[in-house]
C-alpha cells in the first residue's frame, strides 16, 4: 500500500464546542514522509507532527501544544483522516478548536471523498507494537490492550487494525454496548463516522462552569436528560459508536496508521494518550511495518 494525502484543498469552519468560538480550518495535500502536521499561521516557525507529541491529560477532548500555540478537539478531524489511511497533510487553523459541525465524523467524511485521495509514490508506513501492550486503570474498571499484527504465511505482517471495544455507563439510557471487528474505511464511514458526541444533561452545568461546552447544543450533541433523550439518537448504540469513534481518533496521534488488535473498555481521552506516550517514551516497545 502506497502512502495518501488528499487530492486538493478543503476548507470548512463552524463554532468550536467547548470554547463556543467559530473556527476556520485549511487541509492541504503534503507530499512523501511529510506527516500529519497542525499548523498556524500567526507561528510560521512552529508546527505539532503527529507522532511526536505526547496528548496533554484532558477529560473532554484531545489536546496538543507547541511552544506557541495549542490545538483541541482534534479527535473526530484525525478519526477521519485515519479512516482513510491519510498520511501527509498540512492543517492550519488560527484557533484553539477544530470545529465539532454535527458532533460527528460525517461533515468530515463528506470532504475528504469530494476532495479525493491521492497515492504518493513510496509505501506506507504502519506501527505496531513488539509485543502485547497492557494499559490498566483497575480503580475506574479502563483498560487497553494492543496486540501486535500478525504474520502471515508469506512472512509478510496482516497490516489491518482489528478492534473489539466495551463500553459501560451506569445511566440506564445508555447501559453498555460492544463492537468488534476490522476498521477498514467502508465500515467506519457506514457504521461509525456518524455518531455524535453525546453528553449528560446533569453534568452541563458543571462543564459551562468551567470553561466547556459552550458551543454544545441539540444540534451537535446527543443529550441525555434524567428519564429520557432530549433529542433522537441516531443509533440504539449510538454511544458505543462514539466512543469508538474517539479511540481511533485518539490513536491517530501515533501519526501512522496502528496495525493489530485493540481491545478496549471504557477509555476516554486522558486515558487514551497512555498509548502514544508509551510510543513516544518508549520506541523500543515499537516497530515499522509495511
């Protein structure tokens, strides 16, 4: 397999969710090894690679720093560009948010096919670990498991990311719910790029009093009231989903397309970074694959 980047420019802005402010966004095609890099425009000097930051500790959205600026909520943005095994891009935004547009992956999946894929000249890179990789957190019940891609007959590696992810919440709208399978483009953009963000109507208050969610509305989260939905969700696991949606994104962060299996219960951001700073912290527990 070949190396990708998108076929021409995409713009799109909208308000980010927590900060409440709008939010311009430029993709731009890059060429051979050059990453997935954020940009902005107001720090020519500085860029953030994918691949070699480590994700700040942060409960409700994936954050990264430079020296000069930070980007947030970059979650869904790389879930997509990891559906379709993107691997140079330029991202450029001037503010702290990627946009949430509907909550979900599809405004995204949506620009990526009317800007298209183009293949690069040199073969694409995949990470996978040496060995079975274990990420515990035994008090909240979290856990995280990545297994190495399998050979196969040829001596050649399985280079696919199988998964099968467990979710739990103790509200009784929401309950538990698991997905497994393989995470090839089709399945994500049919089963997984639509489902929203989704959020407590108890806990609001307290996000809003600190400095969240005030960009969020029925219009780009999924809403649970005490007895009921205060909007229709558009899946009965509409959560499971999103949370695997989040988990990709998060992943993403590794800068290349992860190849293995992931077995995952729970996760959430601040847990998920786990990985990609045992990646970073730790490169010999890690190798190239083609």
């Amino acid at each position: 397999m070949l190396q990708r980047t998108i076929n021409e420019k995409i713009v799109f802005d909208g308000i980010g969710v927590h900060t409440g402010l709008k939010s311009t966004v430029i993709l731009l095609p890059a060429g051979v090894d050059h990453g997935i890099v954020f940009k902005n425009p107001n720090f020519p000097e500085e860029s953030i690679r994918l691949g070699e930051v480590v994700p700040e500790i942060a409960l409700h959205a994936s954050v990264l720093k430079s020296k000069s600026f930070i980007v947030s909520t970059i979650e869904h943005l790389i879930a997509a560009l990891s559906a379709f095994r993107v691997d140079n891009i330029i991202i450029e935004m001037e503010s702290l948010e990627v946009p949430i547009l509907d909550g979900s992956c599809s405004t995204f999946v949506n620009l990526i096919k009317k800007a298209g894929i183009k293949e690069c000249s040199v073969d694409k890179i995949f990470l996978t670990p040496v060995k079975e990789l274990r990420f515990n957190d035994l008090k909240l019940d979290r856990e995280i498991i990545v297994a190495p891609a399998a050979n196969k007959e040829d001596n050649t590696f399985d280079c696919s990311l199988y998964f099968n992810y467990i979710a739990e919440f103790e509200h009784p709208l929401v309950g538990k719910g698991s997905l497994r399978g393989s995470l090839t483009t089709d399945y994500f953009i049919n089963e997984i790029a639509a489902a929203r963000t989704f959020g407590f109507l108890e806990q609001l208050a307290f996000l809003r009093r600190n400095g969240l969610a005030k960009g969020s509305s029925l219009g780009n989260t999924v809403v649970v009231g005490e007895d009921e939905f205060l909007n229709t969700p558009r899946f009965e696991d509409e959560f499971v989903r999103h949370k695997l949606l989040d988990l990709i994104g998060d992943l993403g962060l590794l800068g290349k397309n992860l190849a293995g299996t992931i077995t995952a219960k729970k996760t959430g951001h601040s847990f998920n970074r786990l990985v990609i700073l045992d990646y970073i912290k730790n490169p010999e527990n890690w190798i190239q694959i083609k």
